[in-house]
C-alpha cells in the first residue's frame, strides 16, 4: 500500500465521503465519473451554442470550406493543448485544476487568480452566453410565432435570467445531475451538427 492510500485511510472519515472538496487528490474508487461519463459532459460543454456563431461568421468571410478547416485545425491545436493541462491532472491523478495551479504560482498566487478568474471570466462570459440565448429564443420566436420582440427588449432579459436559473438549478446538485443531462444533451448536440451541416450543403455546393 503506498503512503498516499495510507494518509487517506488514515484520515478523518469526512475527507472519503466527501472527497470532491478536498484538496487530496481523489482515489480511481471515489470518482463518480467513469470515461464515458467523462466524455459525454466534455462533448456537450464543447459543442456551444457560440461556436455556431463564431463558425458562421467566419464562413461570411473567407467561405464554409475554409472555415470548417480553419475550425477544425484551429481546435485541434488550440484545444487539446489547453485541455490536456487539465484533462492529465484530474482524470490520471485525481487533482483538480485549481489546486494544481499552486505547483505554479502558489497558494496565494492561486487564490488572486481565482478572484480574478471567477468574476471576469465566469460570470462575465455566462451573462454573454445568457444574453445570446435570450436573443436566441426571441429571434426563434419571431421566425416561428410572427412576434416582434427586439433584440434588447424585455423579453431577451427574462429569456436570459431563465438560462441562468435554469443552470444554477442544474449545477447546484453536483456531478450526478450534470452527468445525467449531458447524456441527453451531448447526443442531440451532435445530431443538430449533422443536420446543420447538411442543410447547409444541401442547398449550397
């Protein structure tokens, strides 16, 4: 038995029953995900509603041949650099991104890019996403119903407070429910890029 195993039986009970906010690195035994859950909530995270955007936009430029290459490579690349730094540590080693930081820039250095991040970067880009998904249904809404909701208006706040009541919902349970969602969500993700896509091919060569 190494001396990690025996610090952990060793340990208080709560650090086993409660290991996801521990700062121990989590035993294979105490994980909840296994690979395909893994993969599931990671292919639903990955597909987002604003790649959409960001791909169409590029296609307006330089056509959608290019802008599917210029994608897909661009991911390929930038991605799985970025993914790896925090794939390797959680899901070989059990350590959670944050508290790896501190091998880089410390505890304290963690925490001041913690209250740096969390502010700027998470809350700031899901009051992004929530504003595009409200514009999104009233844009759906319009097409579908022959309303005339405005892409400020009223009812892209109420749209947008709903996503993020929703998600707080959702994420407020933990892991179980997230992983439970994405089986859904991942797959039908997947089949409404393949529709898309041929949609797009269909009526243009």
């Amino acid at each position: 038995m190494s001396e990690h195993v025996r610090a952990r039986t060793a340990a208080a009970p709560e650090i086993s029953t409660d290991a996801g906010t521990s700062d121990l690195p989590t035993l294979a035994s105490e994980r909840i995900w296994g690979f395909w859950s893994f993969t599931s909530v990671n292919v639903g995270l990955a597909i987002a509603t604003w790649a959409f955007l960001s791909g169409g936009t590029l296609a307006v430029f330089v056509g959608a041949e290019t802008a599917i290459a210029a994608s897909v490579i661009g991911n390929l690349i930038g991605v799985v650099l970025v993914s790896l730094t925090t794939c390797i540590p959680s899901a070989k080693y059990g350590l959670e991104q944050y508290t790896a930081l501190r091998s880089v820039f410390g505890g304290t250095g963690s925490r001041a890019l913690v209250l740096v991040l969390f502010p700027l970067a998470a809350a700031g880009w899901n009051a992004v996403l929530a504003i595009m998904f409200g514009r999104a249904v009233v844009n759906v809404s319009n097409s579908a119903l022959g309303t005339d909701f405005g892409p400020e208006g009223g009812m892209v706040v109420t749209a947008a407070l709903v996503a993020i009541l929703g998600s707080w919902l959702l994420l407020v349970k933990g892991p179980v429910s997230i992983e439970w969602v994405n089986k859904f969500v991942a797959p039908a993700l997947v089949v409404m890029t393949v529709v898309m896509l041929g949609a797009v091919f269909t009526e243009h060569s």
